[in-house]
C-alpha cells in the first residue's frame, strides 16, 4: 500500500498553478510529519473533533476543532472566530511551533512571506464526509493567503471561481500536500467531494486537513 501511495505521488509534478495567487505543492510536509503528528494529538485530546451545526440546521458531515488564538466555529447563530472553544469553555490550545512553521514555510514557497496565522482550523473527513462549495470570508484581512495541508487518504479537492456557479477543476490531494492560495484566487468557490474508503498507512481510514488563517 505504501509503495502505491508512493509510486501515485511520483507522478506529480512538484507544483501546480490552481489560479493566480494559488498554487499546490506536492509532498510539501516532508521531515516536519512526526512533530506534526505527535503535536496534533496533543491539541485533539485537549479539544475533541466534534460535528459542528450550520446556521441552517444541518450537521457537517465533516467534524473540526481548532488551535491557534482563535477557532473557527459555527452554530445556529452564524459563523465565527470564537478566542473560546464552546464544548469546553476554555481557549482553543494554543498553535504549536510545528504548525506555525510548517505554514510559514509553505507560504514563503508559495510567494508570501512573513505569513503569521493566529487560527487554525483542523478538519477530520472519515468515509463519506464531504465540504460543500464555499468561500473563506469570514477573516477580516483577505490581503493574507490560507495555507491547507493534507493529510492521510486522498481526497478530490474543487477549485471553482469567484461565482458559485463558475467551472470548478478537480485535484487530488494526498498525504503530505499542501495549497497555499491568496491574491486574486483568495474568494475562490471550493469545495471537497465525498471521501472514498480507503486505509492511510499513517493515518488510518481518514483524512485529515489543516487550513491556517490570519483571521484579524
Ligand atoms: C479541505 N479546505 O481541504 C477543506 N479553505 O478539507 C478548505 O475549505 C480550504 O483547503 C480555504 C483555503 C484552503 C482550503
Ligand atoms: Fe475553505
């Protein structure tokens, strides 16, 4: 199985223009994974994933939890970024170095530099769990990119255009990719479609993405 992940990531082309100011970089994680991993399963124990309510009344299919100054949180009162975890009460755990500088380097790779998120939201897809189309706007300063980091079984990822309705490319994530997209691509519609099964050979039967923000 490893050697199929590996032989499927060699193919790629170490990096693709998604849109101006957007761009995936293959494998962009390398030596950081451990720290990494050992790092989110800190945060994880401190503050469990959970299924947050939409505005609208439907339960994502996607469960998410946070690290970082704020968190980003959703309930029947809208959207928002939240200092305090509402499961808890307490703040979010705060940002680890492994986080931090694994999203500051993939954006200077990506042509931003100086990239400092106070926010990171992380989303847990098993089987079957899927991201409708949607725009990030819910940070004041759009002028900072996102950085998106992949992790664990593959997942088609959809790159639409500043409408809902514009056409949406499809690109395959896989363990250890990450997308950096700011500029002129920053309000891009995208979405993630249903998980295929599958079984990680690092990280089981789900996906794991971590998106980090510059909320203020
Ligand atoms: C995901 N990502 O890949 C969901 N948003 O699981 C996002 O919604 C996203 O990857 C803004 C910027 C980059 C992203
Ligand atoms: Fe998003």
């Amino acid at each position: 199985m490893t050697d199929l992940f590996a032989a499927i990531r060699d193919t790629q082309p170490p990096r693709e223009n998604l849109g101006e100011g957007a761009v995936l970089l293959r494998d962009c994680v390398g030596t950081d994974e451990q720290a990494l991993l050992a790092d989110l399963r800190i945060i994880v124990k401190a503050a469990p994933f959970r299924h947050l309510v939409t505005p609208g009344g439907h339960t994502m299919s996607v469960a998410m939890t946070n690290c970082g100054r704020v968190g980003w949180v959703s309930d029947a009162r809208g959207y928002r970024y939240d200092p305090v975890d509402p499961d808890s009460g307490k703040i979010w755990p705060s940002m680890p170095p492994s986080l931090r500088n694994l999203a500051a380097r993939a954006a200077s790779e990506g042509g931003y530099t100086d990239f400092a998120p106070d926010a990171c939201l992380i989303n847990r897809y098993k089987p079957g769990a899927k991201l409708s189309l949607h725009q990030d706007k819910d940070e004041l300063d759009l002028g900072a990119p996102i950085v998106s980091v992949s992790l664990g079984l593959p997942a088609t990822f959809l790159f639409g255009g500043l409408t809902r309705n514009a056409a949406q490319k499809r690109y395959r994530l896989t363990h250890g990719d990450v997308v950096v997209w700011g500029g002129p691509s920053r309000l891009a519609y995208h979405g993630v479609a249903p998980l295929p099964e599958g079984e990680h050979p690092v990280m089981g039967a789900q996906r794991i993405n971590l998106t980090f923000r510059k909320t203020r």
